[in-house]
C-alpha cells in the first residue's frame, strides 16, 4: 500500500523528463601520419598539442626541420568511457612525428640564369661557380664576379656583376689609397692627347659581362637537392645547340653559312621553312634559322687586338627608281686594300660578334664595288584558279583542234565549268569580252609592261577600266571559243612577248 501511494504521488505531482539521447560526436579519435595517437573530446585540443609537440621536436636545433605531419580526427559517439590526457596524446605525437622527420633541411642558394637552375650550398661557391665561368677569357682574374642585392624585389635576391678586381681592392683599401687613385685618374684626364701610335696601346681584354641575366636567391633546402661544385661548373659551361637568327650578308652562299657555324647542310635546311634544298636562293637581308653551341651561362668579352689585314670596302650601290628590285648591275669591279688597325672586338663566348678600329694606317686604298640596283617590288603572280589539272604547258605542242596554234603561248588547266577565276596580279581590265578563238577573255595590264590573259571563259564579272586586286573574282571558267573541253587558258605578257607563266607564279 506504502509502495502504491509513492508511485502515485509521483504521477500526479513530479514534473515530467525527456528521454537521455546522448550527444553525436561527443569524442574523436586522433590519428597523425595514418596512426592513432589518442582520443580526445575536443578538437581544437588535438590541433594545440599537434603545434606543441612538432616545437619539441626542433627545440635547439637551430635549424629547419622538414617532417610529416597530417592530423586526422574521426568523430563517434560515446556512452560511458574516458578519453585520453594531453601528456598521452602529445607522447604519441612526438614518437609518430620522429619517425617522419625527413632531414634538416639545408641554407642554400639558387643559381638562374635564364631557365636553368642549380643549387648551391654557400654564397661562396655561387662565387667560385661564376668565376669559373670567366676563367676561360680572363685567365689573369683581371676581373672578379661581385653579387649585389637586386633593389625593389619582394625577395632577398641578389643580381651577380662583373668589377675590375684592382677595383674591388681598391675600395677595401684604405681612404688615402681610394684618393691616391681618384687624384691619379683626374690627372689623366686632363693630359692633352697626343697622336697615339700602335706601340702605345695596351692590347688583351678590355672588358667582360655576363650575356645573361643572373639571380641568386636564399633558400632552404635537403641535402639531396644541392649539387656540388664541381659538377655545377660542368653543367653551366657545357656547350648546347642553341638556335638563333642570322642576318643573310650580301655575297653570302647557304655553304658558307654552314662551315661558318659548323652546321651540317642538311641540317640548315632542315630547321629552315623557307629553303628546299641546298640549292635554294637567298637574298642580303634574309633571316635564317642557324643553330650555335653556347653555355648555359655566355660571356660577353672585348679584346684590344693588333692586326695587318687585306680589307675589302662596303658595296657602294646606286639607286635605279625605274628599275625591279631584282634588277641590277655591277659597273665596278672591286679590289682589296691592305691596312694596319688596333680594333676592339666583340665577341659572345668564342663567336666575334663585331668589330670597332681604334686606331688605322693604310697602306693602300680598297677599291669598292659599285652596284646600280632597282628600287621597285616586281609585280608578283598567284595561280588564277584553285585545283585543276594540267593538261598543256607552254610552247611546241600538236594542235589539240583544227586551227589550235602548234606553239601554245599559255597554260592550261582543266577544271569544271563555273570554277572561280582570279585576278593573278592587280592591274587594270583592258579587255572583257569575247576574243574569237579565244571566247569570252579579260585581260589585265600590270606594271612593268606585264599583262595577264584569263581565256575560255563562261562568265566574265569585271569591265573595261575596272582596277582589280590580286585574288578578287572576274570571271568563271568555261569551255567558249576554240576549246577542247573545259579549261582556263592563262597568259602572262611581258612587254608583249608572251613566256612561260609558270615560272612567275608565287
């Protein structure tokens, strides 16, 4: 009965309680590097003690450590149980954070120049590398690589310059010896200047740079990743085929460029679009595709040389408005003069580039060549239709027809009638319409004495007096006047005299 009472008492007068449902997620289990370290109830927690553990491990080294470290946190839902302590998880930390460590990672620079990059292990050997790489034109280190911090660069990088070595001593030197020194080029300057003779000049290099642009930047890096001296050396000053442009020089022939940079023929006409073969044409002023072996790193020096030399004089050319530019004549002939000359010449690695007397004396005068040359661009001719076939060339033939001409002063091609004609050249229309045996024709006047004739015609689309341009429609092919059957008959006139038209199309 007691029992009863208390259980109805607490029906009708003890507040009601929702059912415990337990939190989702409530711990997380730890995992670093793919292994379990502990379990936790809170998240941020792991993240302290991942930052605590791994400033343990580098604690009085001194140096950059590189290592593992991918935190990983599962969460699950728990009843009753008990999550690990911090000192726990932060052993467990330590011990898989140990086993990651990969190495120390190294003070080093990086050498660029250009695209290439190598890795050197001080300041030191970037010197030593560079040096080296002048050693081969200045083998008296009359000159010394400086590095410089390269002004306006979000990074410490440093830009590498070559100095006169007495300078750099000069300027680690004492304050009297510097104005010793800058009394003494004053002084110099303010000599009157005599004539100078050959004997006076101080001959040998004069001057060096880099032809390329060297940075070096501070890094850190693994040990696996420097390269040692030796072999950066050998990396840097090992020659490779690089292309470059050469300019085609009057006289020149595709043999001579060849030998001159030691380029095989086939070679140079391989790497070039615009030559066939070794026999291929070239013009002054034509830009070839020639390849060169030059270092990753190229040396631009200057040398004061002695030389007793024959000389040729510049091509002295006359302009001839009224003449092409194909067009010329020579009305003197050349012949070589014998000199004396101190000259400083420049050179990109081991390839002269130019050449500046400093000082002359003739012996006797060169004679130059006088070249009378045209000044007009020719008039160039296009194919006047696309396709075809062709089905009669110029000259001698059989007569195709009765009363078809035995010397054919054209090119025929066959093509379906209603093929587009075109202009072959621009001109002006001096004939439209129907030529006897020829049928319906145009006929253009070019520059030059040139004209073009288009016969057979089924269309014409142009008129008398009409300027057309190069490859503008005038008129449709057929198969009109004496014809065999559909075809264009195509002329080109020079001066009136008909020749071969396929010899002049582009």
């Amino acid at each position: 009965m007691t029992a009863f009472c208390i259980i109805a008492a607490a029906v009708l007068f003890v507040p009601s309680f929702p059912a415990f449902v337990p939190e989702e997620n409530n711990v997380y289990e730890v995992s670093l590097n793919g292994r379990n370290v502990g379990l936790t109830d809170s998240p941020e927690e792991a993240e302290d003690l991942l930052a605590q553990a791994r400033a343990f491990l580098v604690s009085g080294s001194g140096e950059m450590v590189f290592m593992d470290a991918e935190l990983e946190l599962t969460g699950r839902t728990m009843l009753f149980g008990r999550v690990d302590g911090q000192q726990t998880i932060q052993e467990n930390m330590c011990g898989v954070l140990k086993k990651s460590v990969r190495s120390t990672l190294q003070r080093a620079y990086t050498v660029k120049i250009n695209e290439y990059t190598v890795n050197l292990r001080s300041s030191d050997e970037v010197l030593s590398l560079l040096n080296a790489c002048l050693d081969k034109y200045d083998p008296q280190d009359i000159y010394t690589v400086e590095l410089n911090v390269a002004p306006g660069r979000e990074l410490n990088v440093l830009t590498a310059s070559i100095r006169r070595t007495e300078e750099l001593e000069q300027e680690d030197g004492k304050l009297g010896a510097g104005l010793e020194t800058f009394f003494e080029d004053v002084l110099a300057q303010t000599e009157p200047a005599g004539e100078q003779d050959f004997e006076d000049l101080d001959y040998g290099l004069v001057d060096l740079e880099f032809a390329d642009t060297v940075e070096v930047v501070e890094a850190y890096l693994m040990e696996e990743e420097l390269t040692p001296l030796e072999e950066a050396v050998g990396q840097v000053m090992n020659e490779q085929a690089k292309e470059e442009i050469y300019e085609v020089q009057p006289g020149d022939t595709l043999s001579e460029i060849a030998l001159e940079h030691s380029l095989p023929m086939e070679d140079l006409v391989a790497i070039n679009p615009s030559l066939e073969d070794e026999n291929s044409t070239i013009r002054a002023g034509e830009e070839l595709i020639i390849t060169v072996p030059e270092p990753e790193l190229s040396i631009i020096h200057r040398e004061l040389v002695y030389e007793e030399e024959n000389y040729n004089a510049p091509v002295e050319y006359v302009d001839v408005d009224e003449w092409y530019t194909n067009q010329e004549e020579t009305v003197q002939e050349p012949s070589e003069g014998h000199r004396k000359v101190a000259a400083v010449k420049t050179y990109r690695n081991d390839h002269e580039m130019e050449e500046e007397i400093v000082l002359e004396e003739v012996d006797y005068e060169a004679v130059p060549k006088i070249v009378r040359r045209g000044t007009r661009v020719p008039p160039t001719f296009i194919k006047p239709i696309s396709g075809g076939v062709l089905t009669s060339s110029y000259g001698r033939r059989s007569a195709p027809t009765a009363g078809a001409s035995t010397n054919h002063q054209g090119t025929d091609w066959a093509t379906p009638v209603g093929t587009a004609v075109v202009a072959s050249c621009g001109g002006t229309v001096t004939r439209a319409g129907w030529a006897s045996g020829y049928g319906y024709v145009v006929y253009i006047q070019h520059e030059g004495g040139r004209e073009t004739r288009y016969a057979h015609l089924s269309k014409v689309l142009v008129s008398v007096g009409e300027k057309v341009d190069q490859g503008e429609r005038i008129a449709l092919s057929g198969n009109t006047g004496r014809s065999t059957g559909p075809h264009l008959h195509f002329e080109i006139r020079i001066n009136g005299v008909a020749v071969n038209a396929v010899d002049y199309l582009s």
